[in-house]
C-alpha cells in the first residue's frame, strides 16, 4: 500500500498484516511510483531529478521495503505521463504525445513507436492476440504489436475529445472502451478482426 496524500511528502510504503489487515510502515522510497508484487518484491519506479521528471531506475524493494535490487533505466521515460503499466517483465510507458516505448524489468529498451494519437490512457494487454490496446478520451482505440510495437489499428474518435482517459476492458477478444466528458459512452472492438499485417 502507497500513501500519496501529499505529493511533498515523502511516499510511504505500507504492509498490511494479513491477520488484521493493519498497517506497518516498511519505507520511503524516493519519489517515484509503485507498481506490482513480483516474486516476493514490489517494484517501484524512481524519480530522478524534480527538474527532469524522468523515471531512472526500477527498485525491486524486499517485504520490509529495503531495495533487493536497482535496475538503470533507458533516459527518457518521463513521469509526467500516464501511469506506467507492468505485464510480465516488461513495461509500458505512455507519453502525452501518443509514444509508447517497451523497456524489460532488466532495463533493456525493446522499442519504441510514435502511434501519431495523442493523449493515449493506460493500456490493456491480449496475450492471446500479443496486443497492447490503448484509447483516448474520445474513444479512439490504437492496438500495437507487443513484439515491436508495430501500430496494428488506429482507430477514429467517437466522440469530442473530454478531460477523462477512457477505460479498456478485454474479455477475450471483445474490447470495450468507455469514454466521454459530460456522458459515458461505450464501444465494442472484435479483436480478431485486427489484422497482423498492419
């Protein structure tokens, strides 16, 4: 559990006893975001420099939040973004203008792809289809290939660009998007219909 309250305070890493559920300080990493429970660890994007606003290093912090292991990151994945998105060993960064870039948990860089769609929330991933989906605010769906980051669909908005980054649900292959400002509205998108080709 992450306490965010205050963003110039220090972050907070808490335990919950599995007993009682209450909670036991166990850090304060450097500013940064927390991600995901893998094998034991909980991953934690670091912050570099205020002035950057990049992330630099990926903390494989241990269940009584001191770091196990640090892992350099490539520059230039800014935090001032949408939330990095962990599936597997890999990450997925988002940036306003509409790039996406793909970065292993070893740090290594596996690509990186202007989808030429700005705005782009956080993705959903097919593992059946090897397809990141993401979508904007105006229910504009991009579908990129996960080997390479090849942009398999780019979609056409739906409706008026609103304020809020839409929502992707994937239950097999039916994708749903819900999007819009002062209305929520909803599509479906049949997967299996994406072309590999491009």
């Amino acid at each position: 559990m992450e306490d965010r309250a205050d963003p110039d305070t220090p972050s907070r890493l808490y335990a919950l006893s599995p007993a009682t559920g209450a909670p036991r300080q166990i850090g304060t990493p450097d500013a940064g975001v927390s991600l995901a429970e893998r094998s034991g660890d909980l991953l934690h994007l670091e912050q570099g420099d205020h002035d950057s606003f990049d992330y630099t290093d990926l903390l494989f912090l241990s269940p009584d939040g001191r770091p196990a292991r640090r892992v350099k990151l490539p520059e230039g994945l800014s935090a001032q973004q949408t939330r990095p998105t962990l599936v597997g060993d890999t990450l997925y960064f988002v940036r306003q203008n509409g790039e996406v870039t793909a970065v292993t948990t070893a740090g290594k860089r596996l690509w990186s792809e202007a989808t030429g769609v700005e705005w782009l929330g956080s993705p959903v991933v097919s593992g059946r289809r090897n397809a990141l989906y993401l979508a904007t605010a105006a229910g504009r769906v991009v579908a990129l290939d996960r080997e390479d980051g090849r942009v398999l669909l780019r979609g056409k908005a739906r409706t008026d660009p609103g304020g809020v980054p839409a929502e992707l649900t994937l239950s097999g292959d039916a994708l749903t998007t819900v999007y819009g400002y002062d209305t929520v509205e909803a599509a479906g998108t049949d997967v299996s219909r994406v072309s590999r080709a491009g």
